[in-house]
C-alpha cells in the first residue's frame, strides 16, 4: 500500500519581522490545507525525532504492535495544529505591549497587527 508522506522544515517562529511570523502561520495554513488533498498525508516525516515520535514508535513496533504507529493522518494533523498553537503562544509572549489600561487587550491587538 502507497501513503502520502509530509516534512515541515521549520518548526519555529522567527520574530526579527513581523512578516515573517504572518509567513510562518501561512505556510501552516497552506500545508494543512495541502494535507487534505487526496491522499490525505499519513506520515509526518519530521526533521526533528520528537515532533513525530520517532523513537517511541519505533519501540512500539519493537514490541510487536500490529498498526503502524508512523502511519497516521490524525498524528499528522495534530502537529501542525501543535506548531499552530506554538506559534501563537510565541506570539503573544513576543508581542510589544502598547501603554494602554487594560494590558491584556494590548496584547491582543499586537498579535492581531502581526498576523493581520
């Protein structure tokens, strides 16, 4: 059987210009929506061992699990949805605070100004 593989090369959130954060959140936008086409992508091939659970796995087809656990479209969709949040996190923790009363609206507004 024949399985639609992905890599996301980047994992991270460069905030040396707000256009890049905007760039970042699109590329995961674009891939989740390339994800989709069919075949949906059921394996996350991943540049980094711990975004996609390589060696836990690995020890599970070692011990005989019968499924693939590398085989996995929701595993897929679950880390890009965690870079998504990662990403949105860093952005918040990033943003510049405006001097206004309420901070938190703030930071509201700064993440907005960087991803609108």
């Amino acid at each position: 059987m024949n399985y639609r593989a992905f890599i996301v090369g980047g994992h991270g959130v460069n905030f040396q210009k707000p256009s890049l954060v905007k760039a970042f959140l699109s590329s995961m936008a674009r891939i989740k929506k390339l994800a989709n086409e069919s075949p949906v992508v059921a394996v996350n091939l991943s540049n980094h061992p711990h975004k996609n659970n390589l060696f836990a796995n690995r020890d599970k087809i070692r011990q005989g699990e019968s499924a693939n656990p590398f085989i996995s479209s929701s595993n897929f969709f679950q880390f890009i949805e965690q870079q998504e949040d990662s990403a949105s996190k860093k952005i918040k923790e990033n943003a510049p605070l405006k001097k206004t009363g309420n901070p938190n609206t703030s930071i509201e507004l700064n993440v907005k100004a960087l991803v609108d």
